[in-house]
C-alpha cells in the first residue's frame, strides 16, 4: 500500500488511481486523515479546472490574425524596395 508522505505522492494518486479494490484502502486512508482528506480535494478541483480549461487561441483571436492577414498587402517598390500596406 502507498504511503503519502509528500504532496507529490498525493497528486501521483488523484492522477492514477488505481481501479482495484486497493482504491478503497488509499480512499479510506485519505478520510481517515482531515488533513489529507481537505488536500486531496485541491487537488481534485485543481484537476478538474485543468481538464476543463481551452489550450489554445480563442475564437477571437483566430478571427483577428485572419483578418490581419487578409487586409495586409506588401508590394515591391523600384525605389524602396519592398513595404507593406496595412488595407482598411
């Protein structure tokens, strides 16, 4: 049976607990503890806000680098060489 001598040890739990009838042992000694018990609720609604949080970029902001890039023109120039133009 696991000991949970660190916090590490408590999130390496909640992470992958394991489905056996072992579960119920590391849960009963999770209860028994007040202390563990209140922390290995963080640790649950932490992992609960992280699986539910977007990774990556909004809607919006997709739909402001489009479009940019659609109003942005660059053009060559014989004198100045090449410059861009920023469309409205």
């Amino acid at each position: 049976m696991q000991n949970f001598d660190t916090l590490n040890d408590l999130i390496f739990f909640a992470y992958n607990a394991p489905g056996n009838h072992e579960t119920m042992k590391y849960h009963q000694l999770i209860i028994g503890d007040k202390n563990l018990a209140r922390k290995y609720q963080e640790i649950l609604k932490a992992k609960a806000y992280l699986n539910n949080i977007q990774i990556g970029p909004s809607e919006v902001t997709i739909k402001n680098i489009m479009g940019f890039s659609r109003a942005l023109a660059m053009s060559n120039s014989t004198t100045i060489g090449v410059f861009d133009l920023l469309l409205n």
